[in-house]
C-alpha cells in the first residue's frame, strides 16, 4: 500500500499534453491526411459502412433496437 504521507513528484506531462498549442493545432489539421482516398471505403460505400456497424452491433452484444412485442 502506497503510503499517503510522504509528497510524490509531480508527474510529467506527456503526448499531446507536453507540445506546445501551435505543434498541436498542426498535427490536428491533418486529420486523416495520412490515409489515401481509396483506402475510406466506408466513405465511398454508405451500405459497406452500415453491415459493418450493424454486424459490429452483433458482435457486441449491446442492447440495439428491441421492439416492445420482443422479448430479451
């Protein structure tokens, strides 16, 4: 058990936390510019975007939509 007592160093600050605004505001502006249009297929394929949510659904085992007359 840690003991509560004796004062710990303050901890530093790392990834995101330790650049500067401006290096973060860059890094945000890219977004997903590392990834090339062809490979967002879910952006071009509405359909293969919505069978993958809805089998990720399954797979998850969450609540989804239920009706009132089903029973769990």
């Amino acid at each position: 058990m840690a003991n509560l007592e004796t004062p710990s160093k303050p901890r530093a600050r790392r990834g995101f936390a330790a650049m500067n605004p401006e290096r973060r505001r860059e890094i945000a502006r890219k977004g997903g510019a590392s990834v090339p249009g062809e490979k967002r297929s879910f952006a071009k394929d509405r359909d293969l975007a919505a069978s993958a949510g809805r089998k990720g659904g399954e797979a998850s085992r969450g609540g989804g939509r239920r009706g009132a007359d089903e029973d769990a």
